[in-house]
C-alpha cells in the first residue's frame, strides 16, 4: 500500500513540473439576438473575452462566414489578454446598409496565439508559438428590404427618416458625428485668363449632411465663378465644386474657403499667383529638423518640426505637403524660424517621410524617418524575466541541495546584472542592441530553470523514500514471518499425514499376511480385535486434539496476520490451507467409516459360520 501511495505523490510531482493545462479562450456572451436593422444606422454589439490560460495571448478576430466579412469590423481589431487582467471588452461593428436582405447569423470566433517557454528548453530553442482553442460567439440580425427613394428630396423643415432608427435590446449605437473634409491644391498658378479648380468635399461622419454652402473669400481682388450651394452630402459620398478664377489683379492672392450648415463650419485655404511671380525660384531655403524621430507604436504621438529659414530673405506664403501622410499646412511668413505640429499614429516599424515646402519666389524639400517601437512589449519582456529571474531565487533558497550552487547563484546574479542594463538600453533607444540582450537572457534562464527543476525532483524523491524507508522495511519483515509461518504449518500437517498414512499401511499389511485362525481362537480374535478398535479410537482421538490445537493456533496466528496484511491473494492462501485440512479430516472419517465397515462383515461371517456349526 505504501508502494502505491509513493507511486502517485510521484507521479503528481512529474505532472505538475512537466504538464501544462490545456485551457481556452471563452466569449461572454456567447449569443446575442439583434432582431431587424436599420439600414442608415452603424450597429455596435459589446462582448468580453475571458481567458483561462496560464499565459499572455495574442487575439485577433475571424469572421466565419464569407458573404458576411466585408460588412464586418472588430474594434480593437488586435489585442493581447493577459494573465492578470484575463476579462477584456471588445466590440463587433455591423454597417448593414449593403448587406442584401434576409435573415443571417454571424458566427465570428478569437484566434489567439500563446507565447510561453516549451517543455524542453536547450540552448537551441526559442519562444514556441501555441494555438489555443477558442469558443465561438453568433449574432442573429434580420435585414429589411431597402425603401424606395422619393425623386424628390424632404424639405429642410421636414423631420429627416435617415435616423429614427433607435435601440435594439442593449445595444449601444455609434455616436453620430458630423465631419466634412476639403480637398484643394495648396498652390494655384494662373497661366491664362481664366483657371478651373477643382474643391473635393467629402463626408467623413456617420451623420448626412443638409443645406450645405459655401463661400469663397479672397484677400486681394479676383474673378470667383462657383455655385455657393451644395444641398445634400450624405455619409461616405463625395461632390466636387468647380471654381473658375479670373482676372487676378496681384501677383498672389490668399483664398479662404468656407462650408457651412445651420450649426457647422468648415474651412480651408489656397493662393493663387502669377506665372510672373515666380520667375526667380531659389531652392532650398527651408531645412527641417529634427530629421530622425522615435515615437511609440500604436499610440497617437505629436511630432514637432521646426522649419529653418536658411535664407537672407523673408518668406512668404508657405505651404508645406507631407504627401504620405495627407498632409497640409500654411503659414504666411517665415523670418527666422518655426515649429509645425504633427499627429500620427504608427504601428512598429521604420516610416521615411518626404516633406515638401512651397513658398513664394522657391520649394524645398526635405526627407525625416521615424521609427516606431513598441515600449510595452519590452516593458512586458524585462517583467517576464524579472518574474523568472524571482522564480529562480526561490527555487535555489529552497532547494536542499544543488551540486555547484555557488556557480548557479553567480549565474543568477549576472543575470540580474544584463536586466537592469537592459533596462539602460530601453531607455537610451538601443533596440538592436536590447533585442539581443534580451534574447540571450532569456536562453540563459531557460537553461537555469530546467537545471533547477530537475535537482527539486530529484531532492524530492530522496526525501519521499527516506521518510518511506522504515514502512518498506516493516512490510518486508511481516511478509517473512507469514511464509515463515506457512512453511511451518505445511511441515506439520505433512508429518501428519504422514504417520497416519504409515499406520494404515501397516495395518493393511497385517490383515494379509493374517492366516486363517481356528474356532475356538474366534472368542480370543474378537476381544483382540475390539481392543485394537479401542485403541485406534483413542489414537484418532487424541489425534483429533492435537489437530484441533494446532488449528486454533494456526488461525490465530493467521487472524493476527489478516490485521496486519490485508490482501485478497494472502486471504485465499488461507483459505487454501484451511481446505486441505478439511479434506484430510474427511478421508479420516472415511477410512474410519470403512474400517467399521469391514469389521461388520467380520462379524456377519462369524455369525453366520458359528450358526452353520452350531447346526451340524
């Protein structure tokens, strides 16, 4: 039973050292009932993901079914759950107003991927990627048919149906908003009489717009042929404005662009000039620096640059374009100096930006490269480590013994030791560098743990059987005396049956060898014979006795062994014992029954030979 028992803490030891729990990724709730949709409303259904492994997980998000994926979106779109925040909101976007009418049921699952440590860590092994099983979450909706456009548009005192559409359940709506982007070219050369310019306006917002107008405001005087009413922009379209300009009586002149409704403004700027105002066109007035920039990935980062004037003049009528990043500015003069604002979001990576700057009488243009790093995940890395590099303290302070432990801790002290200088790499931007370290760390750790884990088993298994070597050695000594004891009790009863088997042959023998006897010996024969049958009875007696004795003492010692050894194998050897000397006492009684028998026989013969002479 012993045996057993160190068997299983065994066991469980390996299995809490080598196996890792096969967990998931759940979704709360799992199904949600969107009803009908309104067509002209963008719907937001909120779910939580849980998770229950043991490591951080990386989730993106699949739509499953295919004629659904281009109207659906996930906001955020990637994330990362955590070991201890393992609850994280997300949100399934539907814009139905495409999707074709009908009933559906969307079935969207996370795809998540775990980084963590493989089981069996060697110097050539990396981080393992491992996919993880996920739940899946469904969202019923119905789509209606599209209503029949009106020719005719409502009038502005008319209510507008465009957006009565409400809740559904407790489901939260995007917010409408109202944003209107101008498009324009900063610059405008006037080469002939008259030019066409082309303005773009397009709706950004979520919200259609109404009794749009727009004017056009020169600074000096010009020509400005243009239509100043626009009427209806709804959400996502596009409309083009043409702008014939004319008659420009200055070398340059500012135009400020003005769309409204009853509650907003929009506004934008661009100069026209005269092919006569920029005969003389210098290069290179404008230097911008800083030319190399480090910003955070994934977050909304402001960049300052500060456009030089290298020039012995004072610039006029600026306008700076970053193409790539739909980028316009203007300022309307530049003496010594100034700084220009840049937002941007970037993900991890390197971005080269060309900077191009218009002014009047010349262009410069200038080229930055930013990289984009991701702070958290290094952040993330070094705690992981420092988290390791505690596990690995603790292991070594109570582990009782280690061969060579004075050079695991120095091991561990260096490793404490590249940590903190890779805490001195995050902070000077020394991200190749910093990668590498943290690399070598983080194989110089897995090394270490391995080697730890495997002296903890060992160490344990040393003390399992040093505090179960007393038990074994107990167990041992009982299962001795019990076959001791039967050896015993097998010689005795087969002295016994020996010798009683010596008797009955001795016995048989005489009877053969016996000659016949005379009358007269017949009185003196039967009292021979009753006291030899007297004698036997007292023999089996006294026999009957000591065989009772010894099955007293046999089952004592054999209850006295039950309490001490519980097992099937040893009850059925006893078993076994008590049977054979049932079978031994039942051919007792038999040869008994038989020799009664036979002396009745005698004694009918006699009888019956004594009446034959008593006749004659």
């Amino acid at each position: 039973m012993m045996m057993i028992i160190n068997k299983a803490i065994i066991y469980l030891i390996l299995l809490i050292c080598f196996v890792s729990p096969i967990l998931g990724v759940g979704i709360l709730p799992s199904d949600r009932e969107g009803s009908e949709l309104d067509l002209d409303i963008i719907y937001n259904f909120s779910f939580t993901l849980t998770n229950t492994h043991p490591y951080d997980l990386n989730i993106t998000f699949e739509t499953m079914n295919n004629n659904l994926k281009s109207y659906i979106t996930y906001n955020p779109s990637t994330l990362t759950l955590n070991t201890t925040d393992n609850k994280i909101p997300f949100n399934v976007i539907i814009n139905p107003k495409n999707i074709p009418h009908g009933d559906y049921t969307l079935i969207f699952r996370p795809n998540a991927i775990s980084y963590k440590p493989e089981i069996n860590y060697t110097e050539n092994t990396s981080l393992a990627g491992i996919i993880i099983p996920t739940a899946t979450g469904t969202i019923s909706f119905n789509v209606p048919e599209e209503p029949e456009i009106p020719d005719d548009p409502p009038s502005p005192d008319e209510p507008s149906d465009s957006f009565t559409g409400g809740s559904i359940g407790e489901m939260p709506l995007i917010p409408k908003t109202k944003l209107l982007e101008i498009e324009v070219p900063v610059f405008v050369k006037l080469t002939e009489e008259s030019v066409s310019v082309i303005i773009k306006l397009k709706n950004m917002g979520t919200e259609n717009l109404q009794n749009l107008s727009i004017t056009l405001t020169p600074d000096n005087p010009i020509a400005l042929k243009y239509n100043s009413i626009i009427g209806y922009l709804n959400a996502g379209e596009e409309k083009n404005i043409l702008v014939e300009i004319s008659n420009a009586t200055s070398i340059q002149t500012g135009i400020k662009i003005n769309v409204y409704d009853s509650e907003n403004n929009w506004s934008a700027l661009f100069l026209v000039y005269t092919e006569t105002s920029r005969s003389d066109i210098e290069t290179g007035c404008i230097r911008i620096e800083p030319k190399n920039f480090r910003i955070e990935a994934d977050k909304n980062t402001s960049l300052n640059l500060t456009l030089i004037n290298i020039c012995n003049t004072t610039l006029n009528n600026i306008g700076v374009e970053i193409n790539q990043l739909n980028y316009k500015k203007t300022l309307q003069t530049l003496e010594d100096q100034t700084t220009i604002e840049l937002n941007l979001i970037l993900k991890e990576g390197e971005y080269s930006y060309e900077i191009k700057s218009v002014y009047e009488g010349g262009s410069s243009t200038s080229r930055i490269t930013i990289q984009s790093i991701d702070y958290q995940q290094f952040l993330d890395e070094i705690k992981k480590l420092e988290q390791m590099l505690e596990e690995i303290k603790i292991k070594i302070k109570l582990t009782p013994y280690i061969p060579n432990k004075d050079n695991l801790i120095n091991e561990t002290n260096e490793m404490e030791y590249l940590i903190n200088y890779s805490k001195e790499l995050l902070n000077q931007d020394k991200i190749q560098n910093l990668q590498a370290l943290l690399t070598q760390i983080r194989k110089n750790g897995g090394v270490i743990l391995n080697h730890l884990n495997l002296w903890i088993i060992i160490n344990l298994l040393a003390i399992l059987l040093l505090f179960s070597m007393p038990a074994i050695i107990w167990f041992l000594i009982k299962i001795l005396e019990k076959k001791e004891l039967e050896k015993e009790i097998g010689a005795y009863s087969k002295r016994v049956q020996k010798k009683y088997t010596q008797e009955l042959r001795k016995k048989i023998k005489l009877r053969i060898k016996k000659p016949k006897k005379k009358k007269e010996n017949i009185e003196l024969e039967k009292a021979e014979r009753n006291e030899e049958n007297n004698k036997t009875k007292q023999k089996t007696k006294n026999l009957g006795e000591k065989i009772k004795k010894l099955r007293n003492r046999i089952n004592k010692k054999i209850s006295k062994t039950k309490k001490i050894i519980k097992k099937p194998n040893e009850k059925r050897e006893n078993e076994k014992t008590v049977k054979k000397m049932k079978i031994k006492e039942n051919s007792k009684t038999k040869l008994k029954k038989k020799e009664d028998i036979k002396s009745k026989k005698r004694k009918h013969k006699i009888s019956v030979k004594r009446k034959k002479y008593a006749k004659k």
